[in-house]
C-alpha cells in the first residue's frame, strides 16, 4: 500500500512501472552507500564532482564501473 503511494507521487501508475531514474536518497550517507543521487539534485557523494547523470545507463555505469574496476 505504501509502496503504491509512493509510485503515485512519482507520476507513476503501478509499482512495475517505476524506473533507476526515480530512486533518490534522502540523506548524503544513504546517497553514498547506495550510490545514488541526493534528493533534489544530481550530485553522489564519492562520484567526481560536476558529474551530472541524464540517464539511466549513466546511473548504471555510474553504479558498474567502480565495481569492475575501471577508472
């Protein structure tokens, strides 16, 4: 039931229809541990600062990369 308001108040219909680009973090730990970015901007804590995400395949590689060990 809440999961469903939450969908709603992103625009959304249904829980399914719910995206990578609608999670945010609500506080700067949270958005460094999870990597993602804080509520209200486009800015993680840890990535390169002036990193900017427009997309979700940059919010996924944001989140890969480090993994693999890219630089």
């Amino acid at each position: 039931m809440e999961l469903t308001t939450l969908a709603r108040a992103c625009g959304k219909q249904d829980v399914h229809h719910l995206e990578p680009e609608d999670l945010v973090a609500l506080t700067v730990k949270a958005a460094a541990m999870a990597r993602l970015p804080l509520a209200g901007t486009n800015w993680i804590p840890g990535l390169k600062a002036r990193r900017r995400l427009v997309d979700g395949r940059q919010l996924r590689n944001a989140w890969l990369l480090p993994a693999v060990g890219r630089k």
